[in-house]
C-alpha cells in the first residue's frame, strides 16, 4: 500500500513516523540514562565489575520470576562474575525455538514489540522488547555520538535497511527526508552504477552531514565517489550491523574525508561494542556481560579468538543469559586505551566481506538489504543466495517439512520482487549450507568463491 502511495503522502507517513520516534527516543527518560551513563565513563575497572554483578544479579531474578524457560534455574546469589559461568550456554537456535517462552510475562502485550533477525545465516529468530527498552537503547547511541563530537539529533543521512522507496522506481529520487529529526534516508536497494552519479550528487548537496548505515551500503557510496575520483566531505560515519574490514574502512574514510565509528551491536539488543574516539572498540558494561569462550565453552586467554557469549541487562522483555550469538572475536591484549574509560577491549572480528547481490538490471544489494526477505521465516537453520550469474541466483534453504517449503517459496517471490525482471531464481531445500573458504556460511555467495566439490 506504502508503495502505491503518491511521493507526498508517503513523505507525510515518513514524517508521522519521524515525530512517533522523536517522542520516544529524546524524552527525558532517555536523556537522564545518557547522563548517568556518562557518569559511569569515569568508573574504575573495581567500580564497573560491582555494577556489573549487580546488573547480573537483577537481570537474572526477573528471568527467574517473570519468564517461563527461566523459572526452571535454580536460584544463585551473585558474588563474583565467574560464578556466571555455572548457568548452561544458550545456543541462537534455543533461543529461535524457545524464544516465546524466554518473554517477560508482566510486560504488557499493548507494550511487547516482537521483530526478526537472521544474523549470518539466514535463519530468523524473534525478539521482543518495549519502548522503554528502545529508549534506553537510544541512549548508549547517543553516548558514542558524543563521543565523536556530535551533538544528538545532529543531521544525518541514514543508510540502512528503512524501505522507503518502492522497489520499481527507476529515476530519483531515491531518498526521503524525516524533516523532524532533520534525517534524509537513502534507499540501499536502488544502489547501482547507472545511479551512482545520482546518489553522488545527492551526497555533494548533503556533504559535512553525519552518514550513518551498513558498512557495505556506505562502502557501495563510498566506491561510487572514488569511482568518479571525488571526496565528498562528512562530519562524521557511524557503521553498524555488519563486520567492517580494514579495507572498507580505508575506502569509506578515502571517500568521506573522515574517520569511521564502528559499533558491534544486535538485533537481541543483548551486547554492545562501541569505538571510541581513539578508534579502540569498548564493551559498554552497563549494556550487557561478555564472555569469549573456546568450542567447549571454556574462557579464552587474550589474543586468542573465541564465541562471544552475552547476557544482556537492558532487555528485560526477553532476557538472554548467557547467549551464544554466532559471532566471534577476542580480547585485546592491551587493556589500556588513552580515552582513559577502563571498560573491556575487543577485537570483534572481521570475517571476509560477504559477497554482494546483482540484479540483472545493474543494481547492487548488500546482504543487509537481501536479510530484509527472510524477515518472516522461521523455519530454516540456515538459509544462502547463491549468485550463479548476473542474472540467475538459487536460494538454498536448511530445513524441512511443509512450512519450510511454504516459506521457501515466500522467499523466491520476495527476491524475485526485489532483483526484478530479467533474473531467474531457482531454490531448493537443502540438508546443510555451503560452507566456503576458512570454514564460513556467509549469506550470499558469488559462484567463484565456493569450496572445490560444494
């Protein structure tokens, strides 16, 4: 119906939604979190362990009181961070399967707000949270634009996965303005060499704003600007959602004429990793507890890669303790930043830049705007775009039975509303996922980069 919709009303609903979000996330709630947690920054490394157990006591008694699959632990008093280690480690797919019964029953239904995530697989679990939740998170957003030097609501253009375009477009604009937060978002599913010179031409009328979004869809920008040998100017970038290599970060601050800001976060809102104006990556403690653990779930030793494993403290609506994530990092060696906060180092991984998405028309996708299809299936434990050819792309599913196959085919019409016409799209359910080079299962996969025999 959106899609349907003449420009104005469509930029009118944008703005509705603009000043729905405005309320929620510049309220005094929020900005009284922002101020205590800029109190913290100054805390001691004694100081932020006592909190932490603190929050790790609290977060695990409403578990234990409020949620179904949590009533069954039995009840621990809290001394120390190890003792966490006692509680068994949640794998994603315990979560996606028991995850309904992981929600806090006294948050009201009116308040619950349930969203998808795929992660890098492809299979979609649900979260629940409520606005409180929301602006609480907010508020550690606003911390790191602080950081950087940003004042809150500062303009920026965002370039994430907010689908504000109609997918058969084909002429700009391919951006809509939310005049009440001074935000322009800009489509990533109309990213394309025919329409580069569009977006960098939109980007110079908009230089030394803030330019947030996917590290891949700002790479995409960034290459169209080098492509034409400019620089285009930006107060600031902040990435999320996605890993950003030292390559892409390279190629978007080339572009931009500034530093990236990187954050590690998720869906589950049960971590946070936040960089910090000397580009160190900081676990924020009042967001969450980490644990980077070897395949047998033992603690690793700095340096040394492991799983992260969380359990969060701002999500009471779905707590998840002690949760495997899927994602992989380490601990910095040097715990000692010159920002002189003594929250915990990491490193959060980079694995190897997925592979985009062509459409035979010349569009580009970035996984994060191919994770917008698998949205609503619940049914695969993995789930991959095999690129064949520009114009050919079979998606394979991990899972089984009639609901699998109904979500399958959900699946393809999606992809093929998205990639349009002149692509063929082929999908099969599979038994396991591909797995490439370096023992990966990325989501989209050009041809060229499978293992011999997959």
């Amino acid at each position: 119906m959106y899609d349907r919709m003449p420009s104005s009303v469509r930029t009118g609903l944008v703005g509705l939604r603009g000043i729905s979000l405005a309320r929620e996330r510049y309220c005094r709630e929020t900005y009284r979190m922002l101020d205590e947690l800029t109190k913290h920054e100054k805390a001691s490394g004694g100081e932020i362990e006592q909190r932490q157990i603190a929050k790790l006591q609290h977060i695990y008694d409403v578990a234990r009181a409020q949620t179904e699959f949590y009533n069954e632990y039995l009840p621990i008093r809290l001394t120390a961070l190890s003792q966490l280690s006692q509680l068994p480690i949640l794998s994603r797919e315990v979560v996606r399967v028991q995850g309904i019964r992981m929600r806090n029953r006294a948050v009201p239904k009116g308040d619950q707000i349930w969203v998808s995530t795929t992660g890098t697989t492809g299979a979609s679990l649900k979260v629940c949270y409520s606005p409180a939740i929301m602006r609480r998170n907010w508020a550690f957003r606003m911390q790191q634009f602080l950081w950087a030097g940003v004042p809150p609501r500062s303009p920026r253009i965002t370039a994430f996965g907010n689908q504000i375009i109609p997918s058969g477009q084909k002429s700009t604009p391919f951006w809509m303005h939310n005049i009440v937060e001074n935000q322009i978002f800009v489509s990533i599913f109309h990213l394309s060499i025919a329409h580069g010179a569009d977006y960098v031409k939109f980007l110079k009328g908009h230089a030394n704003r803030v330019l947030e979004g996917f590290p891949s869809a700002v790479g995409l920008l960034a290459d169209f600007v080098l492509a034409r040998g400019d620089r285009i100017p930006m107060r600031a970038v902040f990435t999320d959602g996605e890993p950003l290599s030292v390559t892409l970060r390279s190629r978007i601050e080339s572009a931009f004429c500034t530093r990236v800001v990187n954050t590690y976060g998720n869906t589950e809102l049960c971590g946070l990793i936040q960089q910090c104006e000397h580009q160190k990556m900081h676990v924020s403690p009042d967001y969450g507890f980490l644990e980077i653990v070897d395949e047998d779930g033992v603690p690793v030793k700095c340096g040394e890669t492991g799983y992260f494993v969380w359990t969060g403290f701002i999500n009471d609506s779905m707590p998840l303790l002690r949760y495997k994530i899927g994602d992989r990092g380490c601990w910095l060696e040097s715990q000692d930043c010159p920002c002189g906060r003594k929250s915990a180092l990491v490193d959060p991984g980079v694995s190897r830049e997925s592979d985009l998405l062509y459409a035979a028309d010349g569009r580009i996708f970035s996984p994060r705007a191919v994770n917008q299809v698998l949205k609503g299936a619940t049914s695969f434990r993995f789930c991959q775009f095999v690129q064949q050819k520009n114009n050919q792309v079979l998606i394979r599913a991990v899972g089984s039975g009639a609901r699998a196959e109904q979500e399958l085919a959900e699946v393809r019409q999606g992809i093929l509303s998205l990639l349009g016409d002149g692509t063929t799209v082929e999908s099969e359910l599979a038994s396991e996922p591909i797995v490439t080079r370096g023992g990966k299962t990325p989501l989209v996969i050009r041809e060229q980069t499978l293992c011999p025999g997959h």
